[in-house]
C-alpha cells in the first residue's frame, strides 16, 4: 500500500484554492495524500508563491512556447511522470484538457467548480462569470462542486458539492469570495483527502 498520494495542483493564477489545500495538509484534513508539485501555465501565477513559501516543487509550462496543445500537456504529464504524481487537482487552473491527457489518469484528477453543477457550467464559465450568471438568472442559491475531470469541461462525476445562499445586494465579486469561503475552501481539501485516501487503498 502507498504511504501517501502525490498531488500535483494545477494552477493559474492567485492560488487560494491552492492555499486552502496547503493548510488542510498542515492541519490534517489531508492526510492520505501529499502535495508534491504546483504546475503554473502562467509565470506570474501568485500561487508559485504560495508553493514556494511552502517549500513545494513548482513547474512553468507556458502554451505560447509549445508548437501545439499536444506539447504543451506533453509537458506536463513530463513533469507529473517525474514526480510520481498519482492525484492531479486542478486549482482554477485555466486550461480544458484534451480526452488524450484525462484518459491518463481515470478518477486521479479533480475540479473545483464554483456553482452546483449542473447549473452555470461547462465551457465559457469560470471566474466571475459564473457568479455574474448566476446573480443574471436570480437563483437564491449557489454554491461549489469538486468533480472528477473528464474531457468534457466540468462534465466528470461530481464528488462533492456544497450550497451557498445568495443574498440579498450581492456582486459577482462578493459572491464569489462568499463560495470560496464557504463552500471552495471546504469542500476542495475534503474531496482531495476522499480521492487520495481511495487511491492509497487501491493502487491499480
């Protein structure tokens, strides 16, 4: 049996989801799985900082300097081969993946996705626009969901999700950090922990 997983979290930008991955590591929410590795498509990313504050490997894979999409997952299924990655989580990380890169790693790489699936998802939405949507077709409620990856965006299993109330004078930006706070921060860790845990105790 494995002793931990290893994580790689994809990123792209502030990297809070990232963050609450690395507190949940240090506080025991997560402890059948390690993060190993933080792979960038943007060299400025906040999150390289986070990683690196926390003394974790950090890789940049920049798609303008790859001749195709096909280079630049090559890349990055190089750098996670490296480091033995079993568990990929991506952490807003700005990129759909090709059916070639998710067929790789069946039920080995998650999402978080900041609505209940099915609603507000799929390509086109991320970031605000999922909260400006939501607020647009006046639901009451919202919230996140941690779904496996499959090449259809925000298509695979869902594993977990967590609802949040929308309330009354609320913007797309204060929305949004409410689902992060609520909802993203929680609901990521616990879905990391259940997916390592289940890799851990069955490694084929």
């Amino acid at each position: 049996m494995l002793n931990k997983a290893k994580i790689a979290v994809l990123v792209s930008g502030g990297g809070t989801n990232l963050q609450a991955l690395i507190d949940a590591q240090k506080s025991g929410i997560i402890k059948s799985g390690e993060i190993k590795l933080v792979v960038s498509n943007k060299s400025d990313a906040y999150a390289l900082t986070r990683a690196e504050k926390s003394g974790i490997k950090t890789a940049v894979i920049l798609k303008k300097e790859c001749a195709s999409k096909e280079e630049f997952e090559n890349k990055i299924i190089e750098k996670l081969t490296k480091a033995e990655i079993d568990v990929i989580v991506l952490a807003g990380f700005m990129c759909i993946l090709s059916e070639k890169f998710t067929y790789r790693y069946p039920k080995r790489i998650i999402n978080v996705h900041p609505s209940l699936i099915p609603s507000f998802c799929g390509e086109g939405f991320y970031g605000l626009k999922v909260h400006e949507a939501a607020l647009a077709y006046g639901v009451k409620v919202t919230g996140a969901t941690v779904h496996y990856v499959n090449e259809i965006a925000d298509g695979g299993e869902i594993i977990m999700q967590k609802a949040v109330e929308v309330e009354e004078g609320d913007t797309p930006e204060i929305l949004q950090r409410r689902v992060m706070e609520n909802a993203e921060w929680i609901i990521l860790p616990e879905a990391t922990e259940k997916v390592c845990a289940q890799v851990i105790n069955n490694p084929s």
